[in-house]
C-alpha cells in the first residue's frame, strides 16, 4: 500500500511539473510574439542551438556519472540521462529543492546510495553557481569595460572569490562543512580531485556552449543586432546564475529574463533584446522537454552498473 501511495504521490508531482513547463511555455510564446519588432527566421542556427544545448547536457550528465564513480556509485549512463533529465523539469516547481530533490530521489531508487545521490546534486548545483559567475565575470568584465571603465577589477575579483570557494570542494574539511550545513551526511569526504576537476571542467564548458546557443539563436532571429559570442556567453552565464540563487521564482522566471534584457539592450537595442530573452527561455523549455519526453515513455530498467 505503502508503494503504491509513493507510486501516485510521483505520478501526481509529475503532471504538476509538466502543468508548470506548459504554462511557462504558453506564457512566454505569447509575450514573443507581441514584441513590436521585425522578426527573421534562419533555421540553421536555430537548429544549432538546439543541438548544443543538448550536447551540453550530454557532457554534464557524464560529469555527475564521474562524481558518483569517485564515491564508488555507479550509474549506466542511460540510466543517469534518465535522472538527471526527468529532475531537471523540478526547477519549474517553485521553490529550488525539487530539481536537487528528485536527483537524488531517482538516483537512489537506482541504486545509488542516498548520502551520494544527495552530495552529488548538491554539488551540481555549487558548481553551476560557482563556475557560472567565473564565466560572467571572466567575459562580462572584458565586454564591459570598454564603457565602464575600472569594472574589470571587480569581475576579476569576483571571478577570484568563486573560484577559491570552488578549489575548497576538493578537499575534506570545506566539502563536509557546506554538506553538513545543508542537512547532508556524506560517508566519505570527497568524491575525489579529479571527479570535482572533471565536474568544474564541464560546468565552465557547458556555460560557454550555451552562450553560443544564444548567439546562434540570435543569428537566427536578429541578425542585424550586434551581439558578439563574449557578450553572448557572459549574458546567458549571468542570467542563468541570477534565476538559479533566486529562489522564489520558478525556474528563474521573470529574474533571467530581466538581466538578459539589461545586458542585451546596449547592443540590440531593447525590443530585440527583450524578444532575445524571452526566445532564450522558450529555446531552453523545448530542449529540456525534448530531451526528457523519450524517457517519460520508457519504463526504467532495473538498476545496472558500469
């Protein structure tokens, strides 16, 4: 009985998630296409951006599969695709635990130990935080400098910070003292240096693959605007990290579109670059759906390791 409830209670959260990305995706479709501005469509680019998105996704999830391996969890990587895609959509949720939550959910009914399911997305998300402000301070210093002089050294000095704070996930002392402020038991210390290396390694890459989605995705619907591909990845970089530390807003709405708009309105100019940013968020919604509806109509298999 005691299964059968969790069985509904999971069903049930998935139609809300699937009611919230619907909703996201009428609203903000709506909102495009009522900017006042000339619209081009290239297919090309556009299609180059999905693909990109995607293969960013495909690199992350490998990462996560080399965290848990440093813990002595393992994961097919169909399986870890499956999880990592499936809990992605709980950022539509409001509220930010529902996407970490379901990982390590998921992860431990497939076998995963709970303590490793939970470090392992917990530290996902650090790094996502951590390696995205590097990214738009790295590459927005440089672009905004040119008009604000003197700000270069605030983002180099930022970029600093967050990386000293990522460097202390590899050691013991720093990595079980933020675990344990977040409620999280881990057995062991760390996943290892190089599992944590791989894992800011492709954050940092995948920030920089989706900053060029952006830019394709404004080669293939602006392209007269002049948004260059260092502008293009620190603004995607900032508002993604600006949406994902905010946390009463679901999936970031309404705060990753805002400082899209103001970093793209120099460029673009502001009816552009708020049809841009709301493009961007319908761009991302239909990747994250297209990756996850393959693995909304396939039971998963029993738990096998590699």
């Amino acid at each position: 009985m005691r299964d059968r409830l969790i069985r509904i209670a999971r069903a049930l959260l998935a139609i809300v998630i699937l009611a919230f990305v619907v909703r996201a995706v009428a609203r903000n479709w709506d909102a495009l296409r009522a900017q006042p501005i000339r619209w081009e469509f290239h297919p090309l680019p556009a299609l180059g951006a999905v693909v990109l998105v995607w293969g960013m996704y495909a690199l992350l999830v490998e990462a996560w599969r080399r965290m848990l391996a440093g813990w002595g969890e393992h994961l097919a990587y169909p399986t870890a695709a499956r999880i990592w895609v499936l809990s992605s959509l709980g950022k539509y949720v409001p509220g930010k635990v529902w996407a970490i939550a379901g990982m390590a959910l998921m992860a431990r009914d497939a076998g995963v130990s709970g303590w490793a399911a939970t470090a392992s997305a917990v530290i996902l998300q650090v790094m996502a935080v951590g390696t995205g402000a590097i990214v738009a301070m790295g590459f927005g210093g440089a672009a905004m400098a040119a008009t604000h002089p003197g700000v270069l050294r605030y983002f180099i000095a930022g970029a600093a910070v967050a990386a000293v704070a990522l460097a202390g996930l590899c050691f013991p002392a720093p990595l079980r003292r933020l675990l344990g402020l977040l409620g999280v038991r881990a057995g062991a210390a760390t996943p290892g240096v190089a599992p944590v290396l791989l894992g800011v390694l492709a954050n940092l890459t995948a920030w920089l693959g989706y900053g060029v989605s952006l830019w394709l995705l404004a080669r293939a619907t602006v392209p007269d605007g002049n948004l260059g591909v260092p502008l293009a990845v620190a603004s995607f970089a900032a508002s993604y990290v600006a949406g994902l530390v905010a946390l009463i807003f679901p999936g970031g709405l309404v705060v990753r579109e805002g400082v899209l708009v103001a970093m793209l309105q120099g460029p673009l100019g502001l009816g552009p670059a708020t049809a841009l940013a709301i493009g961007s968020r319908v761009l991302l919604t239909i990747t994250e759906l297209g990756a996850a509806v393959p693995f909304l109509f396939l039971r998963p298999g029993k738990p096998r390791a590699v």
